[in-house]
C-alpha cells in the first residue's frame, strides 16, 4: 500500500485494541525500534487496560496501520494531563495524513477523559517526530529526568 491518496486516508477507522491486534501492534512497535513478542505485548495490552490506558488502533480495509498508546495522569493541583505515550503508524503509510488523523482521534479520547493538555515525549534522535509533534501545535516546555531502577 503506498502512495495512498487522501481519499483513502480517510477511510481510516479508529478503535480500542483488542486482544486479536497482538502481532499487528507488535509489528507496529517493532518498527519505532521497539521490538516485542506478540505474547508479550498481548499481556502487557491486557494489564494497561485493566488499569485504565487506552491502546487506540486506527484500522485501513481490516489491518491495524497505527496506534497511539493513551494514558491519563491525575494531579492534586490541576486537570489532568493525557500522554501519548507511544505513536506509530505503518512505515509504508507515513507522510500521508494518517498521523495526524491518529493524533486527532487520541486527543477526541484524552478530552473526554477530562484532559486538561496532552503530554508527548519523543528520544532525541526522532527528528521528523519532533517536527510532525510542532505541526500539530506542540511545544518543548520542560526537562524530564529518569532514574532507572535496575532489577
């Protein structure tokens, strides 16, 4: 599938994952360089969904081309934030509209959880993530810093 026109693009359905999606996701998040077995990923879909997270799937003629991993993050002294946690889209399907059609959908779920921003953390070496997240009208605002914790 390439060269998609924009007539196609907006076919795109979006959806919750679901359990089936397994190797298709896994296929997805190996491909942002992040490579994991489908049973793996099946499990760690189930738990983050039992805790309240989002896997957002958007659907092209029945395969899963993208997803955005959604999660809400309450805080005592303001709304809370929503973070994309992960964005991915089929490397074949890039450059045509579809990120942005995925992101739109993530921040149609993050508002009706009660959002009052959305969080996205992009690596350093993610350049063309980086100009696609300013497109779509975000902003660098601050430094995070991560231990890890071994074990």
């Amino acid at each position: 599938m390439n060269a998609l026109t924009p007539a196609v693009v907006s076919a795109v359905t979006f959806r919750p994952a679901s359990p089936d999606d397994a190797t298709a996701l896994a296929a997805l998040v190996a491909s942002v360089g992040y490579p994991t077995e489908a049973v793996v990923l099946s499990r760690r879909l189930a738990e983050l969904t039992a805790a309240g997270d989002q896997v957002l799937v958007a659907a092209l003629q029945g395969r899963v081309v993208g997803y955005a991993h959604l999660h809400r993050m309450p805080f005592l002294h303001r709304a809370p934030d929503g973070r994309v946690v992960t964005l991915a889209v089929a490397e074949e399907l890039r450059s045509q509209g579809l990120g942005r059609l995925l992101l739109q959908a993530a921040e149609q779920v993050l508002r009706g959880w009660g959002c009052g921003r959305i969080e996205i953390t992009s690596g350093f070496a993610r350049e063309a993530a980086h100009r696609f997240y300013r497109r779509e009208g975000y902003e660098e605002q601050s430094k995070r810093f991560v231990k890890l914790l071994g074990g």
